[in-house]
C-alpha cells in the first residue's frame, strides 16, 4: 500500500492521530502507523492516551454538529435575506463573471458546518424574496 507522503515520513503527532482516527484511515494505514510509532520509541501506552482525548475530541465535535443542525435564523435575518435576495445573487453572478468579488450567498459555509435548518431557511428566503421582487415589478409595470 502505498501513501503520499510515506508513513515513514510523518511527524509523530501525525502519526498519533492516524491510529486514533478510524473513521478516516484504514486500518492497514493504522497498523502501519502503530508500527512506525513503536521503531521511535512511542509506547502503547501513548497511542491510548491520544486515542481517548481523539474520542472526546470526536463526541463534542458531533455534539456540536447536532446543536447546529437544529439552530435557525431569527425573523429580522430572514427578513433581510428575503428583501435583499435578488440583489445578492445579482452580486454573485457579477462577481462570477468579472471574478474581481468572491461574493458568497452563505449556503456552502451552512452545508459544511452542518446548519441544515438554517440552510433549508435562507435557501427558501433566497429564492421566495427573488420570486417577490418578479412579481412586484411585473405588477408594477403593468399598472
């Protein structure tokens, strides 16, 4: 098995948080990595410490995630995205095609930290505030 950079080539605390961390590294990677660990001289003992704070590490990680996934806007924040909705995509496409901004609507920064709530929020206020302002001004200029 071959790995970029070479097991051999890792830090140690490098090489600590491959053997606690199951869910990312196989477990021939983990097996090598306990290897290289015990050739410089780090006991077992070591790895188990770095494995429990790895584990406590992870729960409050997904504890957090949890707490984020059910976390939603209040009114006034809505209201604003909801009012200024077309404006802003209108700055992301602009921004897209002149690639001067790095204008951002905010929905990939809620999907990576795990707001769904919120995400499922602005994305409907994104697009129910551009289908408002539509509707308006082809009322309005048909009065």
């Amino acid at each position: 098995m071959d790995f970029h950079p070479p097991i051999s080539e890792r830090s140690t605390q490098e090489l600590l948080k491959m053997t606690s961390d199951a869910a990312s590294w196989q477990p021939e990677a983990r097996a090598l990595a306990r290897m290289e660990l015990a050739k410089r001289g780090v006991g077992p003992e070591a790895i188990k410490v770095q494995e429990k704070s790895f584990s406590k590490a992870s729960l409050a990680h997904e504890e957090l995630r949890e707490r984020h996934a059910k976390e939603s806007y209040p009114f006034w924040k809505l209201l604003l995205v909801f009012l200024g909705a077309p404006f802003m995509i209108a700055i992301k496409y602009i921004s897209g095609i002149r690639n001067e901004l790095n204008y951002k609507l905010g929905l990939s920064d809620l999907d990576r930290r795990n707001y769904k709530k919120k995400y499922r929020q602005r994305l409907a206020a994104l697009i129910l505030g551009t289908l408002f302002w539509i509707l308006l001004f082809s009322w309005l200029r048909g009065v």
